[in-house]
C-alpha cells in the first residue's frame, strides 16, 4: 500500500487500517485531526489539552477499530470516541470543561522546556485572551466558529464534518463572529489558524501506536459523554430545581384538592382529572420541549425558525390547558348541584380543611404559577425581577390563604377562579414585561438580536390570542336556561 491514499473512503482506509497498514491510518488521523482537535479544544478550553485527549482519540480507535461495525460512519465513530473521552477526563478531575482554561493571572513558565506544536505557535498567554474571547460564545455557535478557522476557512468541510446544512453553519458562524468583540477577531482568527494540527501532529500519533488495531469486538466507545460534574454556589445549585419545585407544588396542591372533596362520588372524578392533567403536563410541558430540542438539532433549524416553532408549541400548550381548566371548572359545578339534588345529606362542604392542608393547597398553586418566572429570571441574572417576581408570590399567596382561614367564602366558586386568574394573570404580565430581556441575557446578546429572530409584536399577540380563546371556551360551555327557567348542562 503507498502512503498516498488521501483520496480513498473511510471504509477503504478502515479495511486497510485493519490489516495493519499505519500509512492508511495516518491518512484517517491527518483527515479528522482538525475535527477532533476542535471538539477537544471547544471542550477543554486548552490547546495543551485539547491535543492530549485528541491524540488518546486515535489511539482508542487504532486499538478499538474492529468494533467499528460501520466503517463509511468512521468520522461519528471518531466523534463519539472523542467526547467519551472528554467526559471521562472531566470527571477524573471533577470540574467542567470550561474550566480547564487558566486564567492570565494564574500563568507561569512551563516546567519543561518541551512543547507542543500548538504551543510552539502562541504564547501561554495568547492562549488565555483566546480562550477569554471564545468561551463567552455559546457551544453550538463557538464549535462551528474554531472547525472554520481550522478548516481552512470551508463552510462546506464544516457542515459535512458537524452534519448541518451550509446554510445552518453560515448562521453559526455569523452569530459567532457577532459574539466576539471587533477588537479580538483578528487575533483569534490568525491563532487558531497558526494552531493547526499539522504533520507533527500525525507523526506523533503514529509514533503512538501498537503493532496492529485490536480484533476483538466490544461494545464500542461512541456513546456519548456523560454529564460532567457541577460545581458553583448554593444558588446555582439550587436554582436549577426551581422549576421542578413548581411541579411538585403543584402535584400537591391538586392533590389536597382531591383528598379534600366532600363525597366519595366527586373524589372519584377528581382523581380522573387529576391523572389526566398531570400525564398532559408531563408529556407534553416537560417531555416534549426535550422533544423540540432535538428535534431542532436533527433538522438544523435556523434560531428563528426554533423560536417560531417554540413560540406555537407553547401557545397551543396553553389554550389546551386553557380549555382543560374551564371544563373541569363547568363539570365540578354540575357534578355538586347534581349530588345536592340526589342526596341533600351529601351536599355539604364536608369537613373544613387543616391549616397543614390549606397551606399546602395554596403554596402549591403558587409556586407552580410562579416558579419557573423566578427560575428564568435567576438565570437571566435579572436578580430585581426575581425578587419581585418571588414577592408577588409570597403576597398573593398570603393574601389567598387569609382569607381562606377567615372563611371569606371559602367555597365560593367565582372567588376560587378569581384567584386563579389574579395568578395567571399576574404571570402573563410579567412574562410580557421581561421575556426579551430574559432571552437576551441567556443568548448573552443584544435586544435588537433577540427581536430580529422572534418579532417583540409575537408575545404579546400570542397572549391577547389565549386571553380570546379562554372568553370563547368560557363563553362557549356556559350553561343555557331552559324554557322553564332552569339552566340545563
């Protein structure tokens, strides 16, 4: 075999890899080196590094290469390899990826005077403003943003190597270059150009290798990484679950809806309800959106098609939801008048609620309203608005439960949906008051970003079109009087 066999296939250089041919091996290590120096480096943050865990990469697949069972999905192979290591890696050291990188305070002479070719072409401390300016970048614009640079500047290398359309790359890439400051890009462009891997790179791993691929077959290693340890303050622990508070809380608060209901007959058909909303949450609130996401990566959606489609996944969440409420509303009122009919004895309000019980009603509605607002605003580090968003909680839920204690018509039908729209609408308006801002600050973009990629007319539109569909299916199941006077269901 000569060692000239860049031209050949994947599969034609896997073939020959397999019966030993280091020739054709180098041709697969100098066609994906880039590629796995960049997720490497996109990780890690570290050139130094980065080559470290790209040339345990290609060691892995010479010693692994028998488990490729697909030989033309060599370069997802070697992908997978790639952030299975990073993972791996990261957690031996228990810290994030992102971390890797040192800071230009904490830099100091290497101990040897030995280097990598990488390093050989930047100092230590252009190594740190490099990664200082990308690491603001968010992951699905920065890894595009260095493969380009690496790839000698190819739109079309770089979708085939991440499997996004060109166009999808072009986003990325302008949204990257957007993110980076003017006075930083020129640097960063001739560095990661300079840190190429090149022919050393190649010889390097050869040099590496064992005498011959191993034969056996085994479960292979292209899984992907698992998830990295966290690190950070109590609130950055905790924040993360307050959108998982909401859902308990509201899990409780329904529940001590069901337990509480006067009559067996009215207990069966709130645990009905009960089961069905909660499956409905839970597939479609919590279980879809991860569905929408990948949805998203699989079809390269640009982000304004992402938020367009999120926008009115959302939408129609709600007016089911909407609908749900007020049906459940109309059947309860017509289940109590029925039972007062049929069984005068039943048709108390049965035994009055525990302060334990009422609490954790109310509290429960509440966070489930508000919890995921606080959380969104806690990320956004729009500290304010979590504050308020936080007290307005606390006020109406204080508000709700006083009354409910002091027997203010504490049954009274239009009294309870009254609270529920003093809570939902309190919620919608501070959505509309912060959702750009929010979206913004997580993007770490501009205003005029985020309303270019989802119009600042859509929110509120959006919610004039719920506050209508609700008046309509309000209007729509109200009960009709009879001819006798009597309303009929």
């Amino acid at each position: 075999m000569t060692p000239n066999m860049a031209a050949n296939s994947d599969a034609q250089l896997v073939e020959c890899s397999l019966r030993g041919d280091r020739f054709a091996f180098a041709a697969i290590v100098k066609r994906y080196q880039s590629l796995v120096c960049s997720i490497t480096y996109n990780a890690t943050g570290s050139l130094s590094l980065s080559e470290d865990l790209a040339q345990e990469t290609f060691l892995a697949a010479w010693k692994k290469l028998a488990d490729l069972r697909e030989p033309a999905r060599l370069r997802s192979w070697l992908c997978g390899i790639t952030r299975f290591l990073v993972g791996k890696e990261f957690r031996r050291l228990g810290r994030e990826p992102i971390h890797a990188a040192e800071t230009l305070d904490a830099i100091q002479e290497p101990a040897s005077l030995q280097a990598s070719p990488a390093m050989l072409a930047v100092s230590r401390e252009e190594e740190a403003i490099l990664w200082r300016a990308l690491e603001r970048i968010p992951d699905d614009y920065r890894e595009p943003l260095i493969l380009f640079y690496r790839e000698d500047k190819s739109i079309e290398r770089v979708a085939a190597e991440l499997e996004l359309s060109e166009d999808a790359v072009r986003q990325r890439l302008s949204r990257g270059r957007k993110l980076l400051h003017e006075e930083v890009v020129a640097f960063v462009e001739g560095t990661l150009s300079r840190t190429a891997p090149g022919q050393s790179f190649s010889n390097a791993v050869l040099a590496m290798l064992p005498a011959a691929p191993a034969a056996t077959v085994g479960a292979g290693m292209a899984g992907k990484g698992a998830a990295m340890a966290k690190s950070g303050s109590l609130a950055a622990w905790l924040m993360p679950l307050a959108p998982f508070v909401g859902v308990l809380g509201g899990l409780v608060s329904h529940w001590q809806v069901v337990r509480t209901a006067p009559t067996a007959r009215e207990r069966r058909f709130q645990k009905i309800c009960f089961l069905a909303v909660w499956t409905f949450v839970l597939a479609w609130g919590i279980a879809g959106q991860y569905a929408m996401m990948a949805l998203r990566h699989r079809c390269a959606w640009s982000d304004q098609t992402f938020y367009a489609a999120m926008t009115g996944y959302w939408w129609l969440y709600f007016a089911v939801y909407e609908a749900y409420t007020v049906l459940w509303f109309r059947r309860l009122i017509h289940l109590r008048s029925q039972i007062a009919k049929e069984d005068a004895a039943s048709a108390g309000t049965g035994a009055p609620q525990s302060v334990g019980s009422s609490l954790a009603m109310i509290a429960g509605m509440y966070l489930a309203c508000f919890s995921v607002l606080i959380y969104l605003a806690w990320e956004a580090h729009d500290y304010i608005w979590a504050a308020i968003t936080a007290g307005i909680m606390v006020v109406l839920g204080a508000w709700h439960f006083l009354r409910l204690r002091a027997k203010i018509n504490p049954a009274g039908w239009r009294t309870a949906i009254g609270r529920v729209l003093w809570a939902w609408g309190t919620m919608l308006l501070i959505f509309n008051l912060r959702w750009d801002v929010w979206l913004a600050a997580r993007r770490g973009t501009g205003l005029d970003e985020i309303h270019s990629l989802l119009p600042v007319w859509v929110v509120p539109s959006a919610t004039l079109a719920l506050l209508i569909w609700l008046g309509a299916i309000v209007a729509l199941t109200k009960p009709r009087r009879s001819f006798t006077g009597t309303r009929n269901p």
